[in-house]
C-alpha cells in the first residue's frame, strides 16, 4: 500500500473512532455541571434529566464495549450508575397506610390544562371517570371557566383564579371549603397560589396549588427559586397538615427542590411508584416537574400519572388521609 493511500486509511478512520469518545466527554461534562449548576440555566435545568442521562451513558457504554474498548465502557457506566442512584430509589419504599386512615381517604386530582388548550372535553370526561374530591388546576383562563362552569354543581365549593396567560389557577371540592385565599408568590408578575382549609374526613387540612415560574432564563429560574423557598416556608409553619399540588416546574432532582424536604418536610406522593413524568406530555420519556406533596401528618397514596387531556402535561392523581 502506498503512503498516500494509507493515509487516506487512517483519515477514514480517525472520525469514527474519535466520535464516540467525543460525545461520552461531552455527555460526562453536561452530567457534571448540571449537578453544580450556578447561575446557568441550561445546566439548571438538565439537572432534571437524570434517567435520561443515564440512558445515554448506557447507550455510550454499549457503543465502546462493541468497539472492545473497554476502559470507557466502565467509565461510561460508572456515570450511568451514579445517574440512575438518584433515579433507582423512587421506585421502592412505598410509605404504608394504616387502615384507619386509608378508610378517609380524599382523592386528589392535579391537571395543568394549558391555557392555549382547547380541548376542554377531554379533561371533563377525565374528571368524570377518576370522580376526584378536589380539583386543581394550572393555567386556567376566562375561556376555561366558561367550559368548567357545570362543575360547580358536583363540585359547590370552589376558588378561581383565572388569567389570560399562565398563572391562572382554579380549585373545586366537594368537600368544605373555608377560607380561600391568595398568597402571591416573589416577584411582581409571578404566579399567585391558591391557599384553602380543606374540612378533610379525618380533619382540616392546609391545601395549597401553586404555579411558580417557568424556567426559561436565568433569572426566571432564580425567581423559581425564591417562590419555591417561599412555599417551603409557608409550609414549615403550617397549624395544621398540609397538601401542596401543582406545576412547581422542577424535578425532585433540582436543588431548588431540596428547602420543600428538607425545611418543609414535605414528601411525594409519587415515592413508590416510580419517576411519574408529566411533561412533556409523552409518557415515561417526560420529567416530573408536577407533583402531590404532603407534609408528615398526611398519610399519601395511590399516586397516578392519567392520560392526557390535549395539555403539554400529564394530569396526575394522588389520595390523601389525615392520621
């Protein structure tokens, strides 16, 4: 073989070679930052993206083992293990309900319907087949009360919220209501939340619905920040046990998700029964940025995620109990 021809041989083969080792220290620096990821939103928000992460390690892995390089294999594997750590434990250690508790339980159902949405059939005839106690919903504006307004017949005890945009919201029970209220939330364009005394079975309970902003820069993931501290606070000093629901548009793997456990004390109701994903709305490939949290007074199960009502979100729902 001639020394040109071999290197056009050597030419042919550096990309595909290089490729795959290009990509694993692209994916391994991505993972790294999002753990650690300051004032950058991109790196904010692919903290929420750990299983799909750890699919691509395994798929880089696969590549390497098949190519009989077996260093990077391990290492691509390692970091899929390290991914999947975070993702694993949401799918063990259900919490168990005693049987008194389990006996008054109040079915909870959680929809962000999406204001741009028009398919308000689909989310009717959801609420018909689940038969939920109380309602919450994300995004509702004038155009979906006119739709819902039939509800209030099923459902006389109710609070809305509407806006023309993204921060309206709307609560229905069948279930006592008392003292309905707003909280507005840090930032002076920010969602409102909804707070209400739910006269629950088993006793009041402290509802909460809230919406706090999309993370679609870096300074609407700080105010998402601040508005989830705000909540955690609200909930840490709750009288009485509490149910936060909603569109919080952060994962349980986000650290601005960290003050509702750790200060709050507040678990998910979706421990036990796996990720739960909910947007976007395509199944199990979707992160779960919408959630059911309940405080430690509140017995939490039977978490769902329910089929889509036209929304770029899945609905969810979740049954609650007061020990």
């Amino acid at each position: 073989m001639s020394a040109p021809q071999r290197y056009l041989d050597l030419n042919r083969r550096r990309p595909r070679t290089a490729a795959p080792g290009v990509l694993a220290i692209l994916l391994a620096l991505a993972f790294l930052g999002a753990r650690f990821p300051g004032p950058f939103a991109l790196l904010d928000n692919l903290s929420n993206f750990p299983a799909h992460f750890a699919a691509a390690f395994l798929a880089c892995a696969v590549v390497f083992a098949l190519r009989r390089r077996l260093v990077p294999a391990l290492v691509c594997l390692a970091f899929a293990t390290i991914a999947l750590w975070r993702v694993v434990p949401w799918y063990f250690d259900a919490p168990s309900t005693p049987e008194d508790a389990a006996r008054n339980h109040v079915r909870l159902f959680v929809s962000n319907v999406n204001f741009t949405n028009d398919e308000h059939e689909r989310l009717l005839h959801l609420i018909e087949r689940e038969n939920p106690d109380v309602i919450g919903l994300v995004e509702v504006n004038t155009r979906w009360l006119r739709q819902l307004k039939h509800m209030r017949t099923r459902y006389p005890y109710y609070y809305e919220v509407p806006d023309e945009h993204y921060v309206g919201l709307a609560l229905y029970s069948r279930l006592p209501v008392e003292e309905a209220r707003v909280l507005r939330l840090p930032g002076e364009t920010s969602s409102p939340a909804i707070m209400a005394t739910l006269k629950a079975r088993g006793g009041d309970v402290e509802l909460v619905l809230a919406h706090p902003m999309s993370p679609i820069g870096a300074e609407y993931i700080q105010l998402r920040n601040e508005q989830i501290a705000a909540l955690a606070h609200y909930a840490h000093a709750a009288q009485i046990p509490l149910v936060l629901a909603g569109d919080l548009n952060l994962t349980m793997w986000n650290d601005a998700y960290r003050p509702l456990e750790e200060m709050a004390g507040l678990r998910n109701a979706r421990a036990g029964h796996g990720i739960g994903a909910t947007w976007p709305a395509i199944g199990p490939l979707g992160v779960p940025i919408d959630h059911i949290l309940a405080s430690p007074g509140v017995h939490l199960r039977n978490f769902r995620v329910l089929t889509g009502v036209g929304s770029d979100h899945l609905p969810l729902t979740a049954e609650f109990s007061i020990r």
